[in-house]
C-alpha cells in the first residue's frame, strides 16, 4: 500500500473528474460538428486533438504531483509517454499538410523515436504500477501473467490486423512489418498490465479503470492505423482520432478522480491470476494457431509466438506447482503445529486435573462414578480406583451426602447448569472435610455426558476463618467474649426479646487491682483477672454473658429475669464472690468490685444509652463505696452533665485566676491568741457565687487542676502570712497552714516548688505547715515518704489532717515524718457537759507519748473548748473563734484577739469586722 505524505488536492472529486472530461471532449464534439463538411472539420481534428491531449497530459502531471514514491513516477511517465505520442501525430499530420509523409513505410526516424519514447515511457509506467502494493513475489507472477496473455493475444491480433505474413511482407518492408511489431507487443502488453493492475486496485484508486480504458482506446487506434498503413493508405483517419481524443480524455478523468476511501486492503489478485489463467492462455494460443491451422500457413512470427506463449505457459504452470508445494507444505506445517499445540494442551490438562488439589469427579448419565481425580486420595483418603464404577445412590451416608445426590440429579436434567454450596465429609480417618463442592451439568458435551463435580477442600480456611473470628470476638487473656461480641449480644436482646420484659445489663469493675500490678507485676494481674473471669462464670446464671470490656473491666448481660429483684441479687453476688481473697503466685490478694446495673425500663432500648448507662452508675457505686453496686437512675445522667459542666466552669476558672484564699484562726487554747491560720481556697463563680471546696476539690483532684490550684493557694498564703507577719502587731511569729492532696504528694517537682515560694514571699520554712489527710498518708509509696522528708528537712512542718478517721496505728505514727495532729471534727462534736472524752483523751496520749502538737478541728461551743483546754489540746479550730474570712478581716481578727488575750484570758474572740457574709461559709 502507498502512504501519501499529503492528501491530494482533488478537482472536486471523480465525479467532477469525470464531468470534466466529458465536457471538453462534448465541446471538441460539437465544434467538429459545426464544422462537418467544410474545410474546417479537418483543421478542428488537427488542431484540436492535440489540445485535447495535451489537457490530459497535465491532468496526469498534476496528479503525479499529489503522490510520492512509485506513483508520481506513474503518472508521470504517463504523461510523458502521452505527449510523445501527440508530438508524434502532429509531426505526422505537419508531413501530410507539406507532402513529405512517406507512404507505405515512410515514416521518419523522428517518428520512430518518438514511437518508442512513447511505448517505452507507457511500459516502464505500467510496470511500474506492477510493483504498487505487491511484494516481489506477486510481481514477477503478475509480470509474467501479463506477458502470457500479451503473447497469446498477439498471435491472434496478428491475424486479424495484418492477414498471412507473407501477403504482409510482400505489401510492406520488413523494417515496417518489425516496427509495427514492436510496437504493438508493446501496446498490449500495456494493455495486459493495465488491465490486471487495474483488477487488482480497482478498490484503492478508481481512476487506474479510466486509464484502463484510455490505453484500450489508444491501442485500438495505433492498431487500426497499422491496419491502414499496411491494406489501404488512402483511408480517412478521422476514427483514430477519435480514438486519440477519447484516450486522452479517459486519461484527464482518470488523473482527476481521487482515491476511493477504503478502510481494508485488498487481497491483490484477480481472475487472471488465479490457478485458472494457464487454462485460459492455452485457449488464447489455440484461437492463435486455428487460422494458420485451418488455411495451413505458418510463418516464423506464427512459430516466435507459439513458442513464447508454450515457454511462458511452462513456467507459469512451474510456479503453480511451486505455489501449490508451499502451499501444502505451509498447510502441514500449520496442521502439525496445530497437532502438536492440542497434544501439548491435552498434556497440560490432564496434568492440572492429576496434580490438582480439586477432586474431580465425573458422574454418567446413569448415576454412576465413570473418573475420579488423583486428589481424592489426598482429601478423603481413598483410592480413587475404588470409587470408579460405583453408583451414587451407594455413597449417600449423611444428609450432606443426600444434598450432593440431589444436586447432581439436577444437574442430570439440566444441561449446562451450575450448582454451588458447601458440605462436610468423612475422611478415611475419622475426620470431617469441609468441601467447596460445584455441580456442574455436562449431558450435552459428547466428552463428559454427565456431571462434573469439582470439590475443594476448606477445611484449613474454615478453621482459621473460625479462629479469626474467635479472636475477634473474644478476649485472648480470659476467653470470654470481649465488647465487640457483647455489644453485639446486647442488640440482639433488645431484637429478640422485643416488649416481653426489660434487658439489664451490668458493669463491673475491680478495685485494688492497680496495686495488685504495682506490687505483684502485670503477670500477677493477668493471673488475677482470669480468676476473677472464672468466678464471675461460675456465679452468674446459666444463659446470662459475661464479658471482658478491657483492663480490669467486666460486663454481664442478664438473661430474662425471673423475679422483680433479681438484678439486685446477682449484682450483689458478684459483689460477695469477688471480694472472697484470690491466690495469686503463693500471695493473698483481695479486692472488690463496683457494679453498675442498668436497665432498658429507664434508659430506653436504645444499646449505646443503655451501656453508658450501665457505664455510669458502675462509677457512681465506685464513688459511694468500695465492693458496692448502684442501679442507674436519670439524675445520674444529670449530675454527670452537671459534672461535665462544672468541669468546663473550673478549667476557665483556672485560667481566669476566679479563686480566693480565705483564712482560719488558729488559737492557742491557753492563750486565747492567734498563733497562726489554715489557708482555705474558695470559688467564686461568676454566675453561681461561691462554691465550696467539697464540690470542686474531688474534680480538681480527677481532672488534675488540683496542681495548679494548690501552687495558687500556697503562693498566696505565703505571701499573705509574710505581709501580716511584718505588718499586723501581734503576727509577728504566725505560721500558716496549707493542705496538700494526693495528686500534689505524687509530683516530683513539689520539693522544688516550696522552696521557691518560700524564697520568693520571704516567709520562713519553720512558719509553714502542710497538711496531709490521713488516708493520703497511709496509701504513700516510698517515694511520696522521700518528699515527705525532704520538706521536713527545710524546716517545713507536716501535720495529719482528720486524724482518726482513718487508719491510725502507732507504727505507721512512728514511720511517718509528721510534726501535729489535727483531731477530726468528728471527735470534737462528741464532746458535751457530761461527753465520752475517752477517744479525745486516747489521741492526746498518743500525741503526747509521740511528742507531737495537737490541734483540734471544728470547736463550736465553749464546753468543748473548755474540755479539749483541760485535756491539753494545744490548738483550737473553729466557728467558737471565727468562720474562715476574707484576707483584709484577718488583721482585725488578730488584734482582737490579742486584746482578749491581755484581758480576758482564752475565750471568744471579739473580732472586728463584718464576717456576716462568711458566717454561711460550711468549713472545709
């Protein structure tokens, strides 16, 4: 195929080419019409041949300059074989107007030339086209086609034209009977490629049937010229040209129609060059010899020709035998290959079938077994020998087995469909195979006839799918279903049961177990919390789920409850069987547990509500007691709002600096003056007033703004007590106690942080005492004990707040770096005109054997002032002195005091200043 570099510019398409020259030769038509019978019929012929054919000459170089490659060379030989042939008509028509044409063979040299010129430019074109879109081997085929049907269409052309070859060369020279020759072998075989090419690309260009037709029309009349030269020279010569006009005309249209859009190509052979042409030169030859057969003539041109249509026709039929070898040799090799590629594919097959981990089982028409593949032996642990030959209905053993038989009876009727699902079966050991099994019906296919069964052994997947899941759903440390699974449970209680009755649930949690990890190790925990998961397993009801949240966290899904209490007693159960002591590595342990019931009656039967539910009351029975259980109710959901709330109101009060310190007398009982004071914190909220530390001081200490708030207090109190002490006569020795939480024992950096608020107010070491709650003391680590002496070291006293209400015990008296006790109001409010002052009177001895001050918290009253004074109470506390006031009341409060000192001795304090408005106060 030719590839154009540029799409050809066309006049307006064939149909306009075609137009084109219709209309010039009509034109050249009707002006030798016009001019029939006058002396300017002949100029019109003469003049007007020529620009005919010179229009078609630059129609064909202008198409030659639309192509590249072989095609312009094409159309430009064309061209130039045209205008050869018009330069060589007019010399010839120049002769006959001067009287110089040689008659009979009188043709000049120049002529001649340009005879051949033409005749060679037309066979080099058309061989050319030969070779366009044909490989080399189709070239020299339809080269010699073209020359064997040239061959054999001269002999017959000879005897037509030109008569016996002796009358001719008797009428004419030899020299014209050879060039006449010549030339019209030439012309056809021109005609012969023409017409072939033109066959063979009829489709890519349209145009080649034009020009086909244009050398037809040429040929004709350079051979009836000949005809006329030789038998009768006088004759008109108008019909040739008009031959000469319509083959250049041909010429014009075929340049100027463009190339038929084709979107496949053509296979490039044609009729007469199938295996039929032989066939068809040898009828050519034959017509060839019957005139010389039948007036019995022959000359030597008769014997040229013969022999070159029998040569030509020998190696044709050669290359047809060569063509048709290749062509069986082609087709076994194809045929071998094919073989070869189905044997190999039969192989493969049959090998993926034998080494195939599937069992494939092929089942006839008649229900029984007629193949079994290798693997059989490998999933079932049976010879697939001993299966072949058996009927179905023989191997139904299980309901498993019933399902495979009426999938394959199915299967039977139904050619082409496909049945899947899973099944088990035995294996030769004992064991259960888990089988992918799919039933195919195969009846229709001649190879098969029957069923296909392809089994897959899931065995190994479906356990580790279970396991997975196991994992997934179950907690890896106790076995018990873990929150994914409980959560999952919980919704499906609240499907099933629908309105039949409430769904509870419970949440528990253990307390003590961070200290069973802190002294133990977590290898201990873990031992802890499988025994407990045990325990919860063995107390709870048969169809209730008892589940592991995480950490020391459990859950239980009451089953339907049998009776109006029954969540109350299995959470008090839960209760009793945890608190029972635990043996873990060889150590006692004992803890307890908090629970939360919830139920769907006050939470609604919504699963996320009815956990957090569950979630929260399990924190209000942690906060109540320890070992206990609380059941929900809405105002928990109220108060945990009001928490949240309140928690948000006391972040922005620490950042806002909404705090005040308040301060306390602290009285010596035998003086009556003020020797020092207890820094208390107050909130002032700017919407709800002032809030009291014992709503705040737990949320402080849980969120851990306590440290911020306790480095606010003590600050503050130091700065305040170290003004009072060089301004306010009578201060000059106060001490000032400040309270220190748990959270503010566990930070490593409070030594530091005392040290430089100390230096930064000035006030002395010795002149502040911090306070720490009995049970904060008691719970310390080593750690918290270092800190403790450490700020002993600096001159810091220590006291112990609410002393009593404890733990208290000599030995942990004797361990601990403590300076005071401090009683709990609790033993004071016990003290009446004729009170129990057993208790008191114990906790003096104590102090005293120990060598430790004594204050008592929470004096209201004077007989108990009076009591405590004789039993040697050193300080006193309380609203019989003074409520807590703010820092500019204090001033008045110690010279008050210090006046009622010099005049009445220990008594009431007569404090200056309005303290109405903290009279209100709840101490701390």
């Amino acid at each position: 195929m030719v590839v154009e570099n540029r799409p050809p510019r066309r006049l307006a398409g064939s149909r306009h080419g075609v137009v084109a020259a219709a209309t010039l030769l009509a034109g050249w038509t009707v002006a030798w019409w016009m001019t029939l019978g006058t002396p300017l019929a002949d100029e019109v012929i003469t003049v007007g041949c020529p620009v005919v054919v010179l229009i078609g000459v630059v129609a064909a170089l202008w198409r030659a300059r639309q192509h590249t490659g072989r095609q312009r060379w094409v159309w430009a030989l064309l061209a130039v074989g045209v205008l050869a042939w018009c330069l060589n008509s007019v010399m010839i028509d120049w002769q006959g107007w001067t009287g110089e044409l040689v008659r009979r063979g009188g043709a000049s040299a120049l002529s001649i030339s340009l005879t051949a010129v033409c005749t060679l430019a037309g066979t080099v074109a058309f061989g050319l086209l030969l070779t366009i879109a044909n490989t080399p081997g189709g070239v020299v085929r339809d080269a010699l086609d073209s020359a064997l049907i040239t061959a054999a269409a001269c002999g017959l052309t000879w005897y037509a034209l030109f008569g016996a070859p002796e009358d001719v060369a008797a009428a004419t020279g030899g020299r014209l009977t050879s060039m006449v020759g010549v030339v019209i072998v030439a012309e056809l075989f021109a005609v012969a490629v023409t017409v072939h090419t033109a066959l063979r690309m009829r489709r890519r260009h349209p145009g080649l049937g034009m020009v086909c037709l244009g050398v037809v029309s040429l040929v004709a009349g350079d051979a009836g010229s000949a005809a006329l030269v030789i038998h009768d020279p006088s004759a008109s010569s108008d019909a040739i040209a008009w031959s000469s006009v319509l083959a250049s005309v041909l010429l014009l249209a075929g340049a100027a129609s463009g190339r038929a859009a084709t979107t496949k190509d053509d296979d490039g052979r044609s009729l007469l060059s199938s295996g039929a042409l032989p066939c068809f030169a040898a009828l050519l030859a034959l017509a060839t010899s019957l005139p010389a057969a039948l007036a019995g003539r022959a000359g030597p041109v008769d014997a040229w020709l013969h022999l070159m249509v029998l040569v030509l026709l020998l190696v044709r039929a050669l290359l047809l035998a060569r063509d048709g070898d290749l062509l069986m040799r082609g087709l076994e090799q194809r045929v071998a290959a094919r073989t070869r590629d189905l044997a190999s594919t039969e192989r493969r097959f049959a090998s993926l079938v034998i080494h195939g981990s599937d069992v494939m089982t092929v089942v006839g028409a008649d229900g029984v077994i007629t193949y079994v593949s290798p693997a059989a032996l490998r999933v079932f642990g049976i010879d697939p020998c001993h299966l072949v030959g058996k009927s179905m209905d023989a191997l139904v053993t299980s309901e498993g087995d019933r399902t495979l038989l009426d999938a394959v009876v199915s299967a039977l009727g139904a050619p082409g469909s496909r049945r899947r699902f899973r099944m088990t079966a035995p294996h030769a050991t004992g064991r259960q195979v888990v089988l992918d099994v799919c039933v195919t019906g195969l009846t229709d296919d001649p190879a098969i006839a029957g069923v296909v069964i392809n089994s897959h052994d899931v065995s190994e997947a479906v356990r580790l799918e279970e396991e997975l899941s196991h994992q997934a759903f179950s907690d890896a440390l106790t076995g018990l279903p873990n929150r994914a699974l409980f959560r999952d449970r919980v919704e499906h209680a609240l499907r099933s049961r629908g309105t039949r009755g409430p769904v509870e649930v419970c949440y528990l949690d253990l307390d003590g177990f961070k200290e069973v990890n802190d002294t133990l190790g977590h290898g201990a925990g873990d031992e802890l919390l499988v025994a407990v998961a045990e325990r919860l397993r063995a107390t709870v009801r048969e169809g209730d789920t008892v589940a592991r949240l995480g950490g020391d966290e459990f859950a239980v899904l009451l089953d339907e409850a049998t009776g109006e209490r029954e969540p109350e007693r299995l959470a008090q159960r839960l209760c009793d069987a945890v608190r029972r002591p635990f043996i873990v590595r060889g150590v006692e342990v004992n803890v307890a547990t908090s629970v939360g019931l919830a139920s769907t009656d006050t939470t609604g039967r919504d699963v996320q509500r009815l956990l957090r539910s569950a979630d929260l009351a399990m924190y209000q029975a942690k906060s109540q007691r320890q070992g206990g259980y609380a059941t929900y109710h809405p105002r928990m959901h109220e108060q945990l709002l009001e928490r949240v709330r309140l928690e948000t109101d006391l972040r922005r009060a620490v950042e806002q600096h909404q705090f005040r310190v308040v301060y306390q007398p602290l009285v010596d009982m035998g003086t009556g003056g003020v020797n020092g004071v207890e820094a208390l914190v107050r909130w002032h909220h700017p919407e709800r007033g002032v809030i009291s530390p014992v709503t705040f001081i737990p949320l402080a200490e849980s969120t851990g703004l306590i440290g911020a708030i306790g480095e606010y207090v003590l600050r503050e109190a130091c700065r305040q007590v170290a003004a009072w002490r060089s301004e306010v006569p009578g201060a000059e020795n106060m001490r000032v106690s400040v309270n220190l939480s748990a959270p503010q024992l566990d930070d490593p950096d409070l030594v530091g942080l005392v040290t430089r608020t100390l230096e930064e107010t000035g006030l002395p070491a010795t002149s502040l005492v911090l306070e720490v709650t009995e049970g904060v003391l008691v719970d310390q680590h080593e750690a918290a004990l270092t800190t403790l002496n450490a700020l002993r070291g600096l001159g810091i006293r220590l006291a112990i707040d609410d002393f009593g209400t404890g733990y208290s015990s000599l030995s942990y008296l004797h361990r601990l770096p403590v300076d005071i006790l401090k009683i709990d109001k609790s033993f004071v409010d016990r003290l009446s005109d004729n009170g129990d002052l057993s208790l008191v009177d114990a906790i003096l001895s104590m102090a005293t054997t120990l060598g430790l001050a004594t204050v008592a918290e929470g004096i209201e009253h004077e007989h108990q002032r009076s009591a405590l004074a004789a039993q040697g109470c050193d300080i006193g506390q309380g609203y019989h002195f003074s409520p807590p006031v703010e820092a500019a009341d204090m001033p008045g409060v110690i010279t008050a005091a210090l006046h009622t000192a010099s005049s009445r001795g220990a008594g009431h304090l007569e404090h200056v200043g309005d303290v109405e408005h903290v009279e209100q106060e709840v101490a701390r």
